[in-house]
C-alpha cells in the first residue's frame, strides 16, 4: 500500500485555508444574523419626523456602511445621545455624509 507522506508545510496550508474558510463562514454569519434582528421599517414605526422611505434608507446604510466593519447593534442598544456619539465617531471612517449620517439617526432612533 503506498501513502503520501505530506510535509508539514503543505499540512499547515491545509491548515491555514481550512481556518480561513472558517472564518470568513462565522463573519458572514454574524452580519447576517443579527441583519434580520434588526427591525424592518412599517407604517407603526411613523411616530416621530422620519417618514417610512426615510426609515427604510436608513436601515439600508446602516447595514451597508455599519456593518462593513463591525457587528450591527440593535437600535435599542444605545440612547438617541450614544447613537449620536458613536455616528460622529464613525462617520469620517466611512465617509458619510449629513445626510447618510441623519438618516442611519432616523433609523436607528426608531423614526424620531
């Protein structure tokens, strides 16, 4: 019976894609796992200035531009204080403009 023997260079190759591949499974999990948590826009969520398309772009830029870099937080994690905090944080990073930037707010502060 013949067997490769397989150097532990091309094992630790093996290896490397294997974890690799591992992660790039676990990363598109959390991003799109916590993407169907966060809520999806209705006319029940029209109670402060924000109208339902405002509300809906919103959650499209903040999945896009937020979730790029790190794990999306529920709007309810932070107060409209800390959500506006973390956005002047941000925004330079991903080059948002007023506008984006307002918009994300809307969403995030559940229409207000």
């Amino acid at each position: 019976m013949n067997m490769k023997k397989y150097s532990s260079a091309c094992c630790s190759r093996l290896c490397s894609r294997k974890t690799l591949l591992i992660l790039v499974i676990v990363g598109f999990s959390a991003v799109f796992s916590c993407t169907s948590a966060l809520y999806i826009p209705t006319e029940s969520n029209l109670n402060g200035e924000a109208t339902l398309q405002e509300l809906k772009e919103g959650r499209k830029l903040y999945i896009r531009n937020c979730g790029g870099c790190h794990t999306l937080y529920l709007p309810g994690a932070y107060s409209p204080e800390e959500w506006q905090y973390w956005m002047e944080q941000m925004e330079s990073r991903v080059k948002l403009d007023s506008l984006e930037k307002k918009l994300i707010l809307k969403y995030v502060n559940g229409g207000e």
